[in-house]
C-alpha cells in the first residue's frame, strides 16, 4: 500500500534537504527569446525551486505560441553612457561645441579619454 504525503509533510521533508519551493502570483505571460524567435506561454503558472542557492523556474500550462523576431515591436533607444558633465568636460579640454562632442562621445560609447582625442 502506498501512502500519499501531504503537501505539508512534503514542504518539511524539502526544507530538510535543503530545498525550498514557493509560487510566483498573478502571472500574465513569460516570454522565452532565443535567436529566431520568441516562445510566449500566456498565464502560466510559475513556480520558483530553490536548491542549495540556485534558482530554477517551473513553468507549467498556459497557451504557448510563437512569435518571430519582428513581431517583437520596437525596443526603447539607448540611453546614452554619459552625462552631460562628460559633455561639458569634451567640449572643455577640445575647444569643440557642445554638439561635437556630445557626437565624439557616442562614438567612442562614452570613453572620456577617446572622445577628446577624436576631437583633436
């Protein structure tokens, strides 16, 4: 005869072996992106395992469909690694306009020290 163990007798016998198991509420949807696409599972229910410090995500159920790269939409632009004082500092150490090198600092993905060589 085989004994069913109770939820509660379970989350103990977890505990005990170090492993610990919680649900994540109101889940809408999780997206899975890979290169060439994008699997979708619309309210799933997720579940989150924890085993000796690592996280391991359980997603069960849902209605999953794919979805191509472009119909991902447009993506937010890049905000810019600099700050306006970088843009002073270039403009400073060149004797270039604020524009130029605000366009040198871009360039170079916000290196202070590339900018201003661009610019001499």
């Amino acid at each position: 005869m085989h004994r069913r163990m109770n939820p509660r007798e379970q989350k103990r016998m977890m505990q005990r072996m170090g492993m610990n198991m919680d649900s994540v509420p109101d889940v809408e949807q999780v997206i899975i992106r890979t290169a060439d696409k994008d699997i979708v599972i619309d309210e799933p229910e997720v579940a989150i395992l924890q085993v000796q410090g690592q996280k391991m995500y359980q997603v069960i159920g849902g209605q999953v469909s794919e979805q191509a790269p472009s119909a991902r939409g447009t993506t937010a632009p890049a905000k810019p690694m600099f700050s306006e004082e970088d843009v002073q500092l270039v403009a400073d150490q060149t004797g270039k306009s604020l524009d130029k090198a605000r366009e040198a600092l871009k360039e170079a993905d916000g290196d202070l020290a590339k900018a201003i060589l661009l610019l001499s």
